[in-house]
C-alpha cells in the first residue's frame, strides 16, 4: 500500500489539493549518474539527487500554477484575517499568563 503527501490549498472555500505519491523507483525514469562521480556511493547519490530535485520541480510547478489561479485580493483577504488570528491568539495567551500584550 502506498501513501501520499497532500498539498492543500490555505485559502478558505478551496478544496483543491495535490496529492503527491511517496518516492518509488519510477521516479528514477531516464536519470543516469553523474559522470564526474568518483565512487560508486556517489553516483547512486547523483542519481538519488537528481530524482528528488524533478519531483520537487513538479509539485512545485503544480502547486504554484493552482496559487497563480486566485486573484491577489483572496490573498491579501487570507494575510489579513490570519495576522487577526494570530494578534487574538497572542492577546489571549498574553492574558493567560498575566502578560498584557501592548
């Protein structure tokens, strides 16, 4: 059984998410070890490199195509309501612990 890691949308009303599946040996498709390696520990390593470097590239192509999809006022709305949450939660701590926050 394998399992994936899921990317989510943070802004509020999206459901969209990615779900990356965990690395597997199709992941080393097409991939050839550095030339230059000078052992064979480090050309394993190249080839280990190289592969984690294209999946990265692609959920980070993915998630960034689904960003660039919202306008810049969904943003700018969930930058604003998450620093309100965060000054709440620091005021309400602060009291908690006797320590008005100013």
């Amino acid at each position: 059984m394998s399992s994936v890691t899921r990317h989510l949308c943070p802004l509020d009303g999206c459901d969209w998410h990615y779900d990356e599946p965990d690395p597997s040996t199709d992941d080393l498709s097409g991939i050839t070890p550095d030339t230059r390696a000078a052992t064979f520990e480090d050309a394993k390593v190249s080839i280990v490199e190289q592969a984690m470097m294209r999946r990265l590239r692609t959920t980070e192509s993915l998630i960034r195509a689904h960003f660039e999809s919202h306008p810049l006022e969904q943003w700018v709305a969930a930058l604003v309501r998450a620093r309100q949450e965060r000054d709440q939660l620091a005021c309400a701590l602060g009291e908690s612990h006797g320590m008005p926050l100013s």
